[in-house]
C-alpha cells in the first residue's frame, strides 16, 4: 500500500460526507411514525412535549441515521457497482469510519432509549439488532425481498408509532393502536419494495434477491401496489367498525388518490418508482396520521 493510500484510509472523512452517509432524507418516515404513535396515545402532547421530541430524535437521525451508516458499510460493494458516488465507495468516508460510526450510532442510540423508560428502551434495542440483521453477514435479511423489505417497514412504520404511543402512554398501547400500527407497518413492505428498484443492477450482479429481482420490475411493482392498498382497505373497515366514519372517508379519499398514482407507476414501473416514492407515499402517510387522531378519540 502507498503512502498516500494509508493517508487517504486513515485521514478523517468530511463532515458532509458524514451527514450523506446518515441519509437524513430517510429520517421523516420513522420520526413521522413516532409522532403518529404519540396523537393516537390520547395523551396531551404539550405536557409530554420533551418525550415527543426524544422519541423523534430517537427514531430519527440517531436510530434511523445509524441504520444508514450500517446498511452502507455492509453494502459498500454492491453500492460501488450501482451508486459508485455514495459517500464510502467513493473514498469520502475512508477506511473502516463507516463501520465506527454506526458502531457509534448503535451506542447511543441505547443510551438514549434508556432515557424513555422500559418501552422505549426496548423497542430501541430491536431496532438497533433489526438494523444489523438488515445489513450484516450472515443474517443479511436484505438478500430475500420478502423478509428484507418486511423487516424495513415494521421499523420505518410499525415500532416508531407502536414506541410513540407506549412512551406517552406510560404502558402497552392499546389493541387498536397496535392494529393500526401494524397495518401500516405492512404496508410499509410495498413501499420497500419500490425503493429497491434503483438497486436493480446492483442487486442482480451481487445476489441480492429482492423482488424486482426474483418478480421482475412489472411483477413486483404490481404487488407493491397490493401490498400497501389492502392494509388501508383494513384501515378503512376498523374505523368504521369503531364509529369513526369521517376518518375513515378520509383515508378512503386518501387512498383512491393513491390508486390514480398507481396507475401511473404500473405504465412504467422502473421508471416511475421514484416519481411514486414522492407522491404516493406521502399520502400513505397523511392517512396513518388520520388514523392516528381517529384513535385519539376512542
């Protein structure tokens, strides 16, 4: 090895290519489900303001952030073949500092779910072995597109909110903010399966069998489309079931808006997948908040 590559392996990365590596475009989705767990908890928020913001600083740039810096080292091969100028394939996050800074991350993230109590420390350390068995040898739940993407949205959706309602709460969430939560959560998985199209290539060449892969772009993104429209029809039944019927017109609205979306993404799924990731899925997201001020009010 050359002087200048022990230089550039050990010198310290920029702090914008750190920021890039903790991607925090990814941290609303987790924050956003978080704060939805803390409305349907039916507690007053503004009493509870330092727990809200915690849990959401939590779920965000420091567990969510960590989960990035983790995915990006044990994916810093197949990210050479498709995102070459990601911050660690690039040589902008040298050496092993990916790896000390989601170890880093891990830590602290620990220490700051203990902060929130019982539920929130636990729920912090499934998420931070989630996040690890997502990315790392040998569990590795990214090589299979069911497991991985599944995995990816309990976390993204389900925990944040389920952890939300808990701290606030004080206790295990009620049935029907655990139902809900879950619903979205598994709707969660269509959305994962989108994101994975930009990673066709990549994936393909290093064995990851997501299911654009294993499906195919048209296959998969038909089910994607499945897989987040039939847990809101769920939605839609129990909150009629529960007498909420405004709400649930609501998401209903909000969902056939979705189906017009879909239509689009199914002409050209590889190609209208980001374009659905920034339309649709903003308003999957406005009716899990809904939702969550509907089962504010039971």
């Amino acid at each position: 090895m050359s002087v200048n590559q022990t230089i550039q392996i050990h010198r310290a990365p920029d702090p914008a290519a750190l920021l890039e590596l903790v991607k925090p475009i990814t941290w609303f989705p987790p924050i956003w489900a978080y704060l939805c767990g803390a409305v349907s908890s039916g507690e007053p928020l503004l009493e509870n303001w330092g727990l809200a913001l915690v849990g959401m600083a939590l779920a965000g740039p420091i567990t969510c952030g960590m989960s990035q810096a983790a995915n990006d080292w044990c994916d810093r091969h197949v990210d050479a073949i498709n995102e070459p100028n990601r911050p660690i394939p690039s040589g902008r996050v040298p050496g092993r500092w990916g790896l000390y800074v989601a170890l880093a991350m891990s830590l602290i993230s620990l220490a700051v779910g203990w902060t929130l109590g019982p539920w929130g420390f636990g729920a912090t350390v499934f998420g931070v072995l989630a996040a690890w068995a997502y990315s790392a040898e040998p569990v590795r739940l990214k090589r299979s597109g069911w497991w991985g993407p599944g995995l990816v949205g309990l976390c993204y959706e389900g925990l944040p909110w389920f952890t939300g309602a808990a701290v606030l709460a004080a206790g295990a969430p009620a049935w029907e903010v655990v139902a809900i939560a879950a619903l979205y959560a598994l709707g969660a998985h269509g959305i994962m399966t989108l994101n994975d199209f930009k990673a066709l290539e990549g994936d393909r060449k290093m064995g990851v069998n997501s299911l654009p892969v294993t499906l195919g772009p048209e296959r998969a993104a038909r089910f994607a489309c499945w897989a987040m429209a039939v847990p809101q029809v769920g939605v839609v039944g129990l909150l009629l079931l529960w007498g909420r019927p405004a709400f649930a017109a609501a998401v209903l609205a909000l969902l056939v808006a979705q189906l017009f979306a879909m239509r689009v993404l199914l002409r050209d799924p590889k190609g209208k997948a980001p374009w659905y990731n920034g339309v649709g899925v903003v308003l999957y997201v406005s009716g899990m908040m809904v939702s969550a001020f509907a089962l504010r009010g039971l």
